[in-house]
C-alpha cells in the first residue's frame, strides 16, 4: 500500500517511481491490482469493462500540468482497489485566504468508484479541497475513452477554469443564506423528497459551523430539524468552507459530490466544463 500525503514535497521522479510499481492487468474477465509484485485486489468484469491505465495517464497529465502551475506538494494513494494522485501548488489570494490550485485523478479497478478526474482549489489553512470541474465516468469500453481524451485535451483551458474557481469563492463571501431555506435545501431532493443520507452530514455541517462563529445559534445547529427552529442569516462562504472542510481527508471523487452539493443548495453556478464533455 501506498499512503501519501500533502505534505510530500513535489518530485515528479518519485512519483513516477512508485507510479511503475503498480499495475491493473485485465485476464480475460478478470482484473488484477498489484503494486511493487503484491496482489491487491482481483475482481471479475464483463466485456464491456474499460482497464484504466492509471500509471500511464497519471505520468501524461503531471507533464502537461506543469506547463500551467508547478506543483509544490502531491499525494499518492494506492490501497487495495483505489487509486488517487492529487498536485497542488501555485498561490492564489482570494480576499486575503491564500489557495493551492488542485488537479486530482480517482480509479478503482474493483468498480467500487468511477473514474474521476477533477480541477480546483484547495485551502491552504485547513486542505480543504473545493473542487468545481469534474469528470466522472464508470469503466464502459464505449464511453471512457472518448472522455479520457477530452478531459486532456481541455487541460488548455486550466488557466479558465482556475479564474472561474475564483469568481465563485468571491461570489460566495457576498452572499447570506437563512438558515431554514439551507436545511430545506440539503435535505430535499429536486422533487422535494427527504434525503435520509443526509441527515448526518447536516448534524456535522452545525456542529462545524460553530467553529465558525455562530455559538450564539448552538441551539438551532444542534436541533436543525426542530418545528421551533429559529432562523438567522449566515454567510454562504461560512456554510461552504465549513461543509467542505467535513470531507477533507476523503478522495477528490467525493469532494467533488459534495462541493456541487453545497454550491447547489446556496445556489451558486458551477462546473461550466462538466456540460462540455
């Protein structure tokens, strides 16, 4: 197992290294993960199932970023079926919070996660990835090709997609939310269904924002659900930080899911390049 973090200065020979030592073979309808010789994972596919070559695209875009920032600090995880390299580096200030800007690539081999490869930034005080571009697809031979070579040859328009990062962060420090209409919009679906899975996360979203300066509300944080709930104003870049910040030791992948989440709930536009490919 490889187990990596942000604090791994950048070394593009490293990573390279370790990115040789792994290996995803497809047998006949059997997918075999290994890394340095030792079998990590085997799981039986059909013939419509696409072996990502992780190694190979990962070396592809770590030479083609570095013409548009140079990274400083990278994470490499491969445990059992999971694969994620992250690169971050080059500061942008955004009203006095200094960012990292992000490329990140998620596989598994086992079909446990899609595919996905995302743009964005990320907090320097806290590496908290907010992640606003992204790609996911399932390993089907009839369409992962096709948008493997898009997201690449959009990797042009990286310098685009980091200056619409910023616009929406700064979007998001002049606007307010109530409380109540952010609850309401978290927890129902388009159709205005509850969403169960949710519940937890907008336990945790109350707990964290008291982080953030809203003691004076520990009882509406704590009982969001409550009939009697009094309603306050906060500031959408308090909601959005401190909900980001809750999946920070997760993958891009679900970052990604949840950023859109709360960027969806305070109604702030995202992921122009999603509609591209």
């Amino acid at each position: 197992m490889v187990n990596f973090n942000l604090s791994n200065k950048y070394n593009r020979d490293k990573i390279n290294e370790a990115l040789d030592k792994f290996t995803n073979i497809q047998r006949n309808n059997k997918v075999i993960t290994s890394f340095d010789g030792e079998e990590l994972c085997s799981v039986q596919v059909s013939n419509k199932y696409y072996n990502f070559d992780f190694s190979s695209f990962c070396k592809k875009i770590i030479e083609e970023i570095e013409n548009y920032f140079t990274p400083n600090a990278y994470l490499l995880r491969i445990r059992s079926a999971i694969q994620e390299l992250r690169l971050v580096g080059g500061e942008v200030d955004i009203n006095g919070e200094t960012y990292l800007k992000m490329v990140a690539i998620t596989n598994s081999t086992n079909r446990q996660v899609a595919l996905s490869m995302n743009i964005g930034l990320v907090r320097e005080s806290n590496v908290t990835s907010s992640v606003h571009v992204s790609f996911k697809n399932k390993h089907y031979k009839t369409s992962m090709p096709n948008k493997i070579k898009k997201f690449a040859d959009n990797l042009i328009n990286f310098n685009m997609d980091i200056e619409y990062h910023i616009k929406t962060i700064k979007d998001l420090s002049e606007r307010l939310v109530s409380f109540k209409e952010l609850i309401n919009a978290l927890s129902t679906n388009k159709d205005g269904d509850k969403i169960k899975s949710m519940e937890l996360k907008i336990r945790a979203l109350g707990k964290k924002l008291m982080e953030y300066g809203y003691q004076d509300y520990r009882n509406s944080l704590n009982n969001p659900y409550s009939d009697t709930v009094k309603d306050f104003t906060l500031k959408a870049k308090d909601v959005f930080d401190a909900y980001t910040e809750l999946f920070k030791s997760y993958d891009t992948s679900a970052v990604g899911r949840e950023t859109r989440r709360i960027l969806d709930a305070l109604d702030i536009k995202w992921a122009i390049f999603e509609a591209q490919i």
